[in-house]
C-alpha cells in the first residue's frame, strides 16, 4: 500500500493516499471520505491503484483517519491492506503541528501538537525518563514502545510514561515495561497514565511491577498497570502484568486500573497481583481506604461509573496481609455498575488480621452487576473475624456512608469456581456461598455450581449452594444451583433451587434463567457474545 502526503511544515497538507484494493464484492468498493465530521465525498473504486481527490489540497492542516482511530502518515510504513464496501476515512483539519516521533523524548508537556508514532521503538532500558504532562493527542499508529524502564528519580511521586493525560492516546503498544521502587512517601502509579481525564483508546501494555513501600503512607497507594486513576475513557485496551506489592501503606490496586471514576468498556487484563501488607494492625475495615483493595482489572469501581464488555484473568495471591481485604477477580469493590463482564482467575489469600470479602467477579458490591460470569476458585483465610466469600461475589451489600446508597443488586449472572474458607477467630464464622457468600441485596435469575467448603465444624460456619448467608432487605428470586455440590459447614443454607447439570441447556438459561439471546452464546456454560478472549 502506499500513499503520499506533501511534506509542509511536517507534513502537514495532504495531497494524496492511494491504496491497493484487495477484498471488495463483484470488484466495487466505496469509499465515503470526511472532513470535520462532514461528507466531503463519496468515491467508487474498483481493483485499481486510488487516491484521494486533489481537492483535497485545498484543506490546509489535514490528516486522514480510519474508524479505529489509525492516522495515515507517509512514514509509519503501513495502509490499509484491505478495502471493504462503505469504509470512511474521517479527514480533520486541524490547526496543531504534527511531530513524528522517532525519540520518545521528543513528546513533551505542550498543547495543540498531534505526536504520531512512525516507528516502532525499542528503548533497551538505556532510557532515563521521567514522567511528563500530556495535553495533546498521540497517536501509536499500532507501533511499539519497548523495554522502557522507569526512574526512580521523580519529584511528583506519579510514575508512569504520563504522569497525566488530558488529552488522547490512540493505539499504542507499550511492550516489557518495568519499574522497580523502594521508597517512604505517598505515591501513585499507572504505567502508560497516573491520572487520566483524557481519552485511552486501543492501547496495550505488558510488563512487570514491584513496589517496596518502606514506610506507612497516610493515604491509600493508588496502583494499576495501564492506569492508576481513570476519570475520563478507556476503551479496546489490555495489559499482561507481573505486579508484586510489598507494603506497609495501604494498597487499592488493579492490573488495568487502580480507581475508576470514569468509563471502562471492551478491555481486559493477565497476569497476577501478588501482595504482602503490613499496614497498620489497628484498622479493622471501617472504611475501604482502611483495607487492601484488589481486582484483577480494577481495583475500585467508583459510584456511578461503569465497566461494560471487558475481562479478566489476573491471579490474585495474597501470602500474608495483617489488615482487612477486599479482593475481586475483576473488581474488588464496586459502587457503580457492571454489565457483560467476566473473570477467570484464581483467588488465595492469608490474613493474619483482619477481615476478607472475596468473590471471583467481585469481592464486595455496593451498586449493580447484570450479565457476568465467573469460574475462578477462592481461597481464603483468616486469622480474625469477618472471612466472607463467594464464587462470584463475596459481599452483596451496602455499608458506604454515602448518602446515595443503592440496593445492590446481581442480575442473570453465573458463578463455576469452588469456594474454600476459613476463620480461626471465635468472634464470627466464616461465610461462603457458590454465589454469594452474605447477601443483604436483591439477587435474581442467577446460577451456582461450585463446591463451598468451609471452617471445622466446631466453629458456626454458614454456608451454601448459591447464598451462604443472608440479613436485612435480602431478597433472592429464581435463583438456582446444582445438585451434586459438595457443601462442608456447619449451617447449610437452602436458599436456591435445585437442577441438574445435565439440564443446563439453552432452554434453562433463556426461558429459566431470562438470559437474552442478544448477550450470550449458549452452551454448557454461556460466554458473552460482545466479550472475547
């Protein structure tokens, strides 16, 4: 493929862009070309070499860009391999310069530039970078950042590539990315953003992350592996993180995002977060900020915000922690809304003291959960009071002191993984259900089918097929689990009805269970059309 565009001021008027068309039905294509949201053309085309009109030379500042966000430049190496009929080309003019990047130095804290990225990178951690502001737009063009180590050397205590973003970044690959810290003082981490108010679109991430906080923060450490703190968009983005967390603060991590108080949809996480605390033995869970908060994907999911079509098959280990735990294999706690979600990894945790609220989607939900699954195993143990899990979520209720409380709820959602807890303390038993471990909230058409094995018989331990326990304004309905679970505890709850595994069958889940053909493939155990692995 190529295409050309006049090099004026860095290439900045576009002549031309010719393709070689592959692919189109009875050798016709159309092409509908934009300039500033508006038509500026429709174009038919057949099996030839095309390029764009010449009265196109009389828009000033202009770059082309497809419908996932790629902008074509002459250096980048790459076009569109591939026409199909009715694709739009989105021309903008625009009055910022453009800088191509060959030195990642070259992205600095200005506005009103579009950085496009015309290579790959490889940074061979030789690299000494410090975190900058970016106002601008960049533009990965799918090339690559790789073997960026990070500094420990950074006056803002924000590490990551973009301390912040109010901007956007577009499909960036950023590959074995590290950074390695031992220090005393507050501090948040996001590996491509810290704080992000802007657009992240398409962007991947892999590497490894090792925090040593030697001293107790007053705050709570914010960490994740592509943001730490989103308040705007991310969307079509993923990482692949080997985080390791030794603290003595406390700690709200995910592997995509620590807090999200934003939007977060079509993305996903790998990897493992593995966490040993020593924070403060004196807080008990009062409040979250007051607790290790850990999801595969996001930490925390804040009040009214949404995760929409993502996953996540992080591990979450936790060898030793002296502090309550709120532990999700997609988000640890979540006060907003998720819909279409799912989660796949395991669960081990140990609290010398402390409290811990695990589930394989969710550790505690405080707001609203439709349309998700999970088939991870828990594992937990407590040394204290308080040890609450569930295959799908630990804790189905609202404890917030926020004044906008909502009646958690769960809805058409299943759960696979087997559930294993133990509370050596006398104060309280531990809490275990195939679904939900404790519910106070509504839960309805939904679905268990692990094991739930719980402490000696000789301490009260609550458990069950789908609830293990229940109080307040708990309300359950058609809800079911399976026959054949094993249920180890005390107190066996009988809430749910009975099926076998032979008849989960696509009639079960949609005239059962009221799954929408719209949002689930069904077999066995559905998958989510709009999520892919």
């Amino acid at each position: 493929m190529k295409r050309k565009l006049i090099n004026f001021n860095i290439f900045i008027i576009l002549v031309g862009l010719l393709f070689i068309i592959s692919g189109c039905n009875n050798n016709k294509c159309q092409i509908n070309l934009y300039i500033d949201n508006k038509l500026f053309k429709q174009v038919d085309i057949d099996d030839t070499n095309y390029s764009l009109p010449t009265e196109a030379k009389n828009y000033k500042n202009l770059i082309w860009i497809d419908d996932d966000n790629k902008i074509y430049t002459t250096n980048d190496g790459k076009g569109i391999e591939k026409v199909t009929p009715n694709l739009k080309l989105k021309g903008k003019s625009v009055p910022e310069q453009i800088v191509a990047i060959t030195d990642l130095t070259q992205i600095k804290n200005e506005k009103n530039v579009i950085y496009v990225l015309t290579k790959d990178l490889d940074l061979k951690g030789n690299i000494n970078y410090v975190s900058i502001e970016l106002t601008s737009i960049l533009y990965g063009n799918n090339h690559s950042i790789s073997n960026l180590k990070l500094t420990e050397a950074n006056s803002s205590n924000k590490y990551g590539i973009f301390s912040k973003n109010t901007g956007a970044i577009y499909n960036l690959n950023i590959n074995n990315i590290s950074l390695n810290l031992n220090i005393d003082n507050e501090l948040e981490i996001g590996l491509l953003v810290v704080e992000n108010s802007g657009l992240i679109i398409n962007c991947n991430l892999t590497g490894d992350l090792i925090l040593n906080n030697k001293e107790n923060a007053s705050e709570q450490i914010i960490v994740g592996g592509l943001v730490g703190e989103n308040s705007s968009i991310v969307k079509n983005s993923a990482t692949n993180i080997q985080m390791v967390l030794d603290a003595k603060s406390f700690i709200l991590a995910g592997n995509l995002v620590g807090l999200n108080n934003g939007s977060i949809d079509q993305s996903s996480s790998k990897g493992q977060i593995t966490l040993q605390s020593e924070a403060p033995s004196y807080s008990f869970g009062s409040s979250d900020k007051e607790k290790n908060v850990i999801g595969g994907l996001v930490g925390k999911n804040g009040l009214g915000h949404e995760i929409t079509n993502s996953y996540s098959t992080s591990l979450i280990n936790v060898p030793s922690s002296n502090c309550a735990l709120i532990l999700g294999g997609l988000v640890g706690l979540n006060q907003g809304q998720i819909n279409s979600n799912y989660a796949t990894g395991n669960i081990d945790a140990l609290s010398e003291y402390g409290s811990i609220d695990a589930g394989g989607l969710v550790g505690i939900n405080q707001n609203s959960i439709k349309n998700t699954y999970a088939t991870g195993n828990i594992s937990i143990v407590s040394k204290e009071e308080n040890t609450c899990a569930g295959g799908l979520v630990g804790s189905n209720y609202d404890d917030s002191d926020t004044s906008e409380k909502a009646i958690p709820e769960i809805i058409t959602s299943y759960a696979t993984g087997n559930v294993y807890a133990l509370s050596s303390a006398y104060a309280r038993k531990a809490t275990g259900g195939g679904l939900v471990g404790i519910n106070s909230g509504s839960i309805k058409d939904c679905l268990a089918t692990g094991n739930v094995l719980l402490s000696d018989n000789s301490y009260d331990s609550f458990g069950g097929g789908l609830v293990g326990d229940e109080y307040g304004k708990s309300n359950i309905e058609n809800c079911f689990k399976i026959e054949n679970q094993i249920i180890n505890c005390s107190q066996e709850s009988s809430i749910g009805k009975l099926v076998e595994e032979k008849d989960l069958t696509t009639d079960f889940y949609q005239n059962a269970l009221n799954f929408a053909e719209a949002i689930w493939n069904f077999t066995t155990y559905p998958t989510l059309k709009k999520v892919s692995a």
